[in-house]
C-alpha cells in the first residue's frame, strides 16, 4: 500500500512560488478560471488575479493552453493559486497593436493635461495623445477631458519603452480624415498650389492649401515646406522667409505616411539655371556683403545668387560690415557647383584692379 502511495505521487507535480507553467484551461465561470497544470492540485485564478486579467480571460475558452505564474503553491481548499498577469500584458499589447495596425477605437481616460498633449489611461497602461492628434474641438476644450471616457487609436506602440502615442482625431475626425488621405493619394509630385503660411518652426513651415478631388469636392491640406525647401536664398529662421498668414506658391515634392512634403523655391524658378547669361565675364553689378569666411566675403548678387570676394583680392585695411553695398565685377561662373569668382570695382585702384 505504502508503495502504491509513493509511486502514484510521483505521477503530480509541485510547484514553488513564482515558477512559470503552463496548463488547459478547465472551466471559466464569472469570477474563477480552473486550470489543470499536471499537479496533485488544479489551478486557480480568482479574485484580484481573475480581475487584473479580465480583459485576457475574455479572450479564452475551455481546452486554451495558458501561461501562468504560481502565486501559492497550495491552499487549503486544495487548489495552487495562479496569475495570469503576464499573459494579460501579452494580450494587452497585441490589443494595441491590433489598434494600431487596423485603426481599432479603444477607450481612454483623461487624466492630466501638458503643454503638448494629454496624458491617458488606456488598458491600465499610460499613454499620451499629443496636441496635432486631437480633434479640433478636443484641443479647445482639452481640460473638460480630464476624468472622461472617450475613444481614440493607437498611431505609435513600443513594448520595449512602455511607450503608447494615440490619436483622438482618428475618431471624432474620421471621415475627413478619411478624405484628406484620399485627396493626397490624388496629389502628384510636381503639382503646384497657391496656399497660406499656418505655422512656422525651427525645422519649416506648414502651408495650408486646397485639392480639388476627382468628384470636385474642395478637401483643405496641410503640408511641410522643410526650412531647406523656403528659399533659393540661404536661410537661418524660417520666420526670415515667411510670416503667418502670408500667401505662398508651393510644389509637392514628396508623400510620405500620408502627408505632404512641399517646396516654396521650387515653386520657382531656379536662379542659377540662367546664371551664366544674366552674369557674364566682366559684368558689374552692385551686391551686398552677406557674411565673413577665412578666405573673403560673400555678396549676395540676388535672392539665391552669391558671389565670392577672395580674400587676396580685398585691399589691405580695408574691412566691410554684413549689410554693406559693393560694386563688384564678374571674374568667372561656374553655375553647375553653383560659384561665383567677383572682383571689387574700387574708386582708389591698386594694381591688378579694375
């Protein structure tokens, strides 16, 4: 008998706090998942385990192979305790990604606003949806969301970092949204618009403009015109090129996401393509010192047009301030690498000056 005892309890297993298992799920009633793990005991999630993994339990069904983590290796009652909390972050993961790679609205809560967005719950994780990302009357009324449920879709998700970025426009703006997306994919590089300044950054400007579908509906656009892309003319501060609210000609140069990549120079034509015969050899014209290098000064001819003054060629003691106007003469021009040799007209002439 005693043998019999000793081998039939070698067939169950026994488990220590923490070990990871896995187990089929049994039965799953309103407040209790059981679970055979191939122990002496079942497997019980209930109480604060069953509901920290409520939105995962949903998810199962009886005969499911689960994951668990023992909790109490035996009760009283018989049953080793489980939790599933890692497996409802797996789920909860998959949720947001699925979010995001389908545009699945989830519900959010509130909960404190920041100067670029507002911080919400989602799935009792963090997640923030940034200003750009909220629907027009949601960024005017955005403190009246702080305690409130409302629905918004993941747009960035990264496990690695804890990291979920949302979009409440994708929701309540949905059908615009919708159209502008179609208007863009409409949009061909190359195109040109008559658009307004909206806002101005470091980095650019966004242009507001209007497309014209292919069944004559008018969707407004927003595009960037990279800092880069605003002038032919070197270019500090965006706000040096343009103001808010100023009426710009823009070229699509690019779609990229879903959004507009546009160009105010190349709107325009390129100076230098026609550099050589308005600028030829001798030429004089009167320019204005722009900066300073270690080998002379550059006159700026035109906006996007600037020439060099090599430094041999400036007299000694003689100095120019940024601003200054000169008369210079044209020495050489090499429009493909986009240089300009000039000479100084001086009324006093040293040798080798005209």
């Amino acid at each position: 008998m005693e043998g019999l005892l000793s081998k039939y309890s070698k067939n169950f297993k026994s488990f220590n706090k923490g070990e990871k298992i896995s187990g089929t799920v049994l039965e799953i009633s309103p407040n209790r998942v059981i679970v055979d793990i191939g122990g002496k005991s079942e497997g019980l999630v209930a109480e604060k385990a069953f509901k920290e993994a409520e939105e995962y339990i949903k998810s199962l069904k009886v005969g499911d192979t689960v994951d668990a983590a023992v909790i109490i290796p035996e009760t009283r009652d018989g049953f080793t305790i489980l939790s599933f909390r890692k497996a409802k972050f797996d789920t909860l993961w998959e949720i947001l990604l699925r979010s995001r790679d389908d545009g699945l609205p989830l519900t959010v809560e509130g909960k404190n606003v920041t100067n670029s967005g507002i911080m919400v719950e989602v799935k009792g994780l963090s997640g923030f949806i940034p200003n750009s990302q909220l629907g027009k009357d949601a960024l005017e009324n955005a403190e009246n969301l702080i305690g409130k449920k409302f629905q918004a879709v993941v747009i960035d998700v990264d496990r690695e970092d804890n990291k979920v970025i949302l979009s409440e426009k994708e929701v309540s703006e949905k059908d615009e949204l919708a159209l502008a997306r179609r208007a863009i994919e409409e949009t061909e590089e190359g195109e040109t618009f008559e658009g307004q300044v909206a806002s101005i950054y470091d980095f650019g400007v966004f242009v507001k403009i209007e497309k014209k579908t292919k069944e004559g509906e008018m969707v407004p656009l927003e595009g960037l015109v990279h800092i880069s892309e605003l002038s032919w003319e070197k270019t500090r501060r965006s706000d040096d090129a343009v103001s808010i609210g100023e009426t710009v000609k823009v070229k699509v140069i690019g779609k990229t996401k879903g959004k507009l990549a546009l160009s105010i120079k190349q709107a325009t034509a390129n100076p230098w393509d026609t550099i050589a015969e308005k600028y030829p050899k001798d030429k004089r014209v009167t320019g204005e010192i722009t900066r300073h290098s270690d080998f002379g000064v550059f006159v700026a001819l035109e906006p996007g047009v600037e020439g060099l003054v090599h430094i041999t060629k400036i007299p000694p003691a003689t100095s120019y301030e940024r601003g200054d106007k000169v008369d210079v003469y044209i020495e050489e021009v090499d429009a493909e690498n986009k240089k300009i040799s000039l000479g100084l007209i001086l009324t006093s002439k040293p040798v080798g000056y005209k």
